[in-house]
C-alpha cells in the first residue's frame, strides 16, 4: 500500500488545529498561512470535513468540537450554523471512549465497522502506535491521520475492500502481542456471546480475542443480527460500551456476567469486567 506524503498529512494536521484554534477562518487566510493554493485547501477541508473534523460553510472552514456537542457547552462556531450540522453524538461519544484506553506505544487491532472508521480519526493525538486491520480503506485512513505503524491483515480483497482471511492471519497472531483489541459488535446472545454482523470475519476475531491483552467492545444502536457469528463468550471481555438506546437490553447480562457499571452519560455508557480489568 502506497504510503501518504508526510507533508500532506502534516499539512492536515496543521490545518485541523488553526481551525481548531480559531473556531472559524476563511480558505484565503489558510491558503496564505499555509502556502498553498485554494484549490488544494478546499480538497483538504472536504477530506476533513468528511472525517468530521470541520464544517465548510460559505468559503469558511468552521470547528466542530466533540465535547461541545456532547456536553451541550458553548461552542466556538455561531449558534446559528448548528442546525447544518450533522453529528451523530452518540457515535462520537462510542468512540472516544475507547481512547481511554489506548496507550502511547501500544499494538491494536481494530476490527471492520462504521464505528472503528469513526474512531480513527481521533487516533492522532496517541503516539508509536502499532495498528494492525483487515480493512484496506481504514488501513488508508489510519495513514493519513497516524503516524502510526500500520499492518494490513493478507487475505482476498473482496469488492469493499475488506480482506478475508487467509492462513497468514496465524502468522500475524504469532508475530505480535496485542495490547488491544478493539471491536465493534451487533449483539450478545442468549448464551452470553458476542455477536457481530459479518460472518467472514468471524474466524480471525475469535482468535484475536483469546490472543489480545484487552478486549474492548463497541455497541452501536441495534442491528439486524444473526446470532450464529459469534466470537467468543463475554466474560473474556474487558471493556464493553453500550449504546444508550440498548443498554435496558443488556445491563441485567453484564451485570450477571460480571461487569460493573462504571461511566454514564446520555450516550453511551461503558462497563468493566471486574475479572479482567
């Protein structure tokens, strides 16, 4: 996989924390802080707009602060433009919370999902990173917002660019030590096994949970399922966030098998295994 120039995402980066910094600023003033012309910062600010990093609004990019959104604070951009936005807090809140438990340095695997798209962008700020997918456009995405190592799973390429798993997926759980596991999942079933949508991945995620030092699982809202792509039971999970819209679903399960309660918020709300963590 071609690597992205370091400049261009170091340009990005920058780009991302004048607007942050700012709250609002035109395309002319980047393009004369930054030196480059219009046309490429449009093209930057149309890829961090679609990272959600930014809105673009009448030849202005314009900071969009998670936190503001999510604690209903007083943000930088004028109370007037929020009803163009379009943030899925409850998405946003999922996500960052598993970057509670990302270290500097630290070996992840991150799983294939919407969500784990979402949470890549915010991967930024976390230093010496080792990234192993089986997503060949997240692979990408980690690229351009990482300095992160990044490792791309071998397998088929299949038309959405995701990987199915070949015997070089042992090799790959041979040669590393996971500190983290990071996975998104459609269900917990009856029987108290995590469930997840796509079956091709079943295989390589149950070896990923047995092998990885932490396991921490992402609930979006319910889905439809099917109850035999199972990759393990949940008491060998860590971390488990939960949608607030599934949570009357499955605290009693969590709390029967083991979890504790342990953050809330009109989001999302995540629970420890009292065995594990």
């Amino acid at each position: 996989m071609a690597k992205v120039s370091s400049a261009l995402l170091k340009r990005r980066l920058e780009i991302a924390e004048i607007v942050r910094k700012c709250g609002e600023i035109k395309v002319d003033e980047l393009s004369d802080i930054l030196q480059v012309s219009h046309v490429t910062i449009r093209q930057d600010l149309t890829y961090l707009e679609h990272q959600g990093y930014l809105k673009r609004f009448f030849g202005k990019a314009i900071y969009i602060s998670p936190e503001d959104f999510i604690n209903n604070s007083t943000s930088v951009y004028p109370s007037r433009l929020a009803s163009y936005f379009n943030v899925d807090n409850n998405d946003i809140k999922l996500v960052t919370t598993c970057l509670n438990y990302i270290n500097n340095g630290d070996t992840i695997f991150l799983s294939h999902g919407s969500l784990i798209r979402k949470l890549i962008p915010f991967l930024h700020n976390k230093k010496y990173l080792t990234v192993i997918l089986n997503d060949l456009n997240n692979a990408q995405l980690v690229k351009e917002f990482s300095d992160a190592e990044v490792i791309l799973i071998g397998g088929v390429l299949d038309k959405s660019n995701v990987l199915k798993h070949s015997n070089l997926s042992s090799s790959i759980i041979n040669q590393f030590s996971f500190s983290n596991f990071i996975f998104e999942f459609s269900a917990i079933n009856a029987n108290d096994y995590l469930v997840i949508q796509d079956i091709e991945h079943q295989e390589i995620y149950q070896q990923i949970l047995k092998n990885a030092d932490h396991s921490i699982g992402i609930l979006p809202p319910q889905m439809k399922i099917n109850e035999n792509n199972t990759i393990g039971k949940l008491k060998n999970t860590d971390v488990i966030v939960l949608s607030r819209s599934v949570v009357n679903e499955y605290h009693q399960q969590l709390l029967n098998s083991n979890f504790k309660q342990v953050t809330t918020d009109k989001y999302c709300v995540t629970y420890h295994n009292v065995l594990e963590v």
